[in-house]
C-alpha cells in the first residue's frame, strides 16, 4: 500500500511484512524465521495463560 498511496518510506519500515518478508511471495530467511517464532510463541504461551486465569462469564 505504501507504493499504492505514494507514501514516505519510513512508513514501510512500521510494517511487520517490511521487517520478515512478504510471506506469499517467498520463503523467510533463517534468521527471519527465528525472529518470527521467539516473538510468536512466547506470546502464544502468554496470551493461553491469560485467558486461562480470566474469569469465564456468559
């Protein structure tokens, strides 16, 4: 979008598909991938413990 709407470039470097890739278009590196799952599983973990202690109400 950022090409689309002739943004500024510092824009693009907020995107997460700027920092790890364009996931439809090709495979993430190593080091990308890594990235990506320390980020994502932890926070996985957390948020399942969140909603584990929060109280259930219908």
């Amino acid at each position: 979008m950022i090409p689309l709407f002739d943004l500024p470039d510092w824009l693009n470097r907020l995107s997460v598909f700027w920092a790890f890739g364009q996931p439809h278009l090709e495979w993430p590196s190593s080091a990308r991938l890594a990235t990506m799952l320390l980020l994502a599983v932890p926070g996985a973990l957390r948020a399942a413990m969140i909603a584990k202690r929060t109280p259930k109400v219908a």
